[in-house]
C-alpha cells in the first residue's frame, strides 16, 4: 500500500500515520519528522531548516527533494510507504511524481484528512503545552495554516481533479479516524 496523508497542521496526519504503519507494515515517512531531527542533530541542513521551522514557513524543496530522495533509495520503501507531509505544495506534487516514476512506483491514493480550523488551533495549543514543539505557538500556528490554504490547498484540488483524492472526516476519537481510513482504502483491523 502506497498511501499520501494529506491535511492541514494538526488535522492528524503523524498521529494517524503512526497508526497505519501498524496495520499495513509499511514505513512511516513524515518530512517533518526528518526535518526534526536534522536539527536535533544540529546538521547542516538543521540548522538552515530550524529558523524556517519555528517560524510556521515551508523549509525550501531542494531540501525536501534530497531529503526524500534519499529515504525513498532505501529498500523498505519498495514494499510501500505512508508519506506523511510531502507534498504541501504543487511544485513538491510535481517532483513526487517524477520521484516515484523514476522508481517505476505510483502511490494508490491521497488522503486528506479534514478538520475545521477552530478545531486545528484547539489540538495544536493542546501539543504546545504537551510537547513544547518550538512551532507550535500562536504565532506559528496562524503563519502555517495560512501557508496551508495558500500552497498546500492547490496541491488537494490536482489530487482532486486527478481523481486521486479520498477525503476523511478526521473530527471524532483516534480510532474512529483511523478506522474511516482504514474503511476508504478497503483494510480490515486483524
Ligand atoms: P509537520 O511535522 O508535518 O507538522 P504538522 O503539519 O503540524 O502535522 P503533524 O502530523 O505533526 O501533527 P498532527 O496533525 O498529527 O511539519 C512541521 C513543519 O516542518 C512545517 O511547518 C514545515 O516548516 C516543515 N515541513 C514539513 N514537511 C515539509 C515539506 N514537505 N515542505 C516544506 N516544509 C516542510 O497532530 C497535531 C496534534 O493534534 C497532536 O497533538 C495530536 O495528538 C492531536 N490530534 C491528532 N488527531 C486527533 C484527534 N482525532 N483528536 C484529538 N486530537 C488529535
């Protein structure tokens, strides 16, 4: 199973790709989770992404491609994958399908996970004080729902027209999305 998580900050898509990946045995590919931790490891390309980060903007896609590019040459992708992340605009739409077309692969659908933004802010606030990720503040949170209606909302209508797009409520408890998802790409719970 190839599958594409689409949503806006803190509509559920890490929480619900971790899920998955139990289920399908596939890999967990979160870009952000790359991107955490090539700063926590403080590397080059950390310390360029972390100021971007903090701040709610999209790191640039050369990263993003290398850094995709580079987890997609290991071999457990071969099997499937979630990608949880990638792509949050139509340039990054573009360079995953060229990306997956170069390893002779297609991903089987996208799915977007659907919340109200009222709803966004109350579960980003909630990890704030959880987690204290350094872009989950306020002002972060308004600058990244504003990046995701202006690039990433263009990257859900080409899926749209493209007919590739599944559209899941993600309001409601962590099993009830999951188990919608699970139902749209025809899974079973063992
Ligand atoms: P991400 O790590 O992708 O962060 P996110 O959009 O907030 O989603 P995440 O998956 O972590 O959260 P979730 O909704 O599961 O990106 C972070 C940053 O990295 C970006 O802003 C950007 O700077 C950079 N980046 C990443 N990918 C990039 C790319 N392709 N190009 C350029 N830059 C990129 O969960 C949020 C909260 O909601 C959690 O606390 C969770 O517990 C809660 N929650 C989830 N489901 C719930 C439910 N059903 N009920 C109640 N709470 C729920």
């Amino acid at each position: 199973m190839r599958l594409v998580l689409l949503g806006a900050p803190g509509s559920g898509k890490g929480t619900q790709a971790a899920r998955l990946k139990e289920y399908l045995q596939v890999p967990h590919i979160s870009t952000g989770d790359l991107l955490r931790a090539e700063v926590a490891a403080q590397s080059p390309l950390g310390l360029q992404a972390k100021e971007v980060m903090a701040r709610g903007d999209l790191v640039s896609d050369d990263i993003l491609l290398g850094m995709l590019r580079d987890r997609f040459s290991r071999d457990d992708t071969r099997a499937g994958f979630i990608l949880d992340g990638y792509p949050r605009n139509l340039a990054q739409a573009a360079a995953l399908g060229e990306l997956l077309a170069d390893l002779g692969q297609s991903f089987d659908a996208a799915i977007q996970l659907e919340v109200d933004n009222e709803l966004l802010v109350e579960r980003l606030a909630g990890r704030a004080q959880a987690e204290g990720r350094a872009d989950d503040n306020p002002e972060s949170v308004r600058k990244r729902l504003q990046v995701y209606d202006q690039q990433t909302a263009p990257v859900i209508e080409y899926y749209r027209q493209q007919d590739q797009l599944t559209v899941i409520d993600g309001v409601g408890s962590l099993d009830e999305v999951l188990n919608r998802i699970l139902g749209a790409i025809q899974v079973e719970k063992p």
